[in-house]
C-alpha cells in the first residue's frame, strides 16, 4: 500500500488557501491550486468551533478514507485542501454524502 502524500507545514496550507480555486459542495469545500510535483498532496482543515477532537478527527477519518478510493482517478500535480462546511454540523457527516461531494467537486474543478 503506497503512502499518501500530505501537506504538513502551515505556510504549504495557506499558500493553496490564498492561490488556489475553491468549489463548494454540501458538506465539504475543496482548495485546489497546482504544485510542482507528479503527485497530489492533500490536506484537511477542520475548525475547532466545529465540534470536540473526537468528532473532528472522526469526520477527517471519513474525508481520507473518501480521498483514499478516490485518489487513482485524479488528475497527478495538484494540492488540495479539504475544509469541513461550517454551516453543517458534524454530526450531520455521512460516507456517501462526502463521497458524492468529493466527485462532483473534483468533477467540476476538472482532475476527475
């Protein structure tokens, strides 16, 4: 099983917040800017207003494991953010709700 690569560093985050296209789904909203590699990376940024640790690294659970099926269909040299819809509780997150999120954004932003 290859490794998913991951974007760690705070300045990493931001640089594909401020220069990246963003397209909004139900329950996720996706940063997508282009890098240099052959390789995507990706990101997940969930605020803490959204619920307590527990439920926040659940819902990052559910985003990777969606992005982990997804991820041989993509496009190659792209970051990519995931941020957790503010206006949607946590409790709220289904698998097949973030997996159709995932494909119609992905979709939209053209690396599907």
């Amino acid at each position: 099983m290859k490794k998913m690569q991951t974007l760690k560093k705070n300045y990493e985050f931001e640089n594909v917040l401020k220069k990246g296209k963003f397209f909004t789904g139900k329950q996720i909203i996706i940063y997508i800017a282009k890098n240099k590699y052959n390789q995507n990376r990706f990101g997940i940024a969930i605020s803490k207003k959204s619920g307590n640790a527990v439920k926040r690294n659940w819902l990052k659970r559910k985003i990777r494991e969606n992005y982990r099926l997804i991820e041989n269909q993509l496009n190659k040299g792209n970051n990519i953010v995931f941020l957790w819809n503010k206006k949607v509780p946590i409790e709220k997150a289904e698998f097949h709700i973030i997996e159709k999120d995932m494909k119609e954004l992905f979709f939209k932003a053209g690396i599907l």
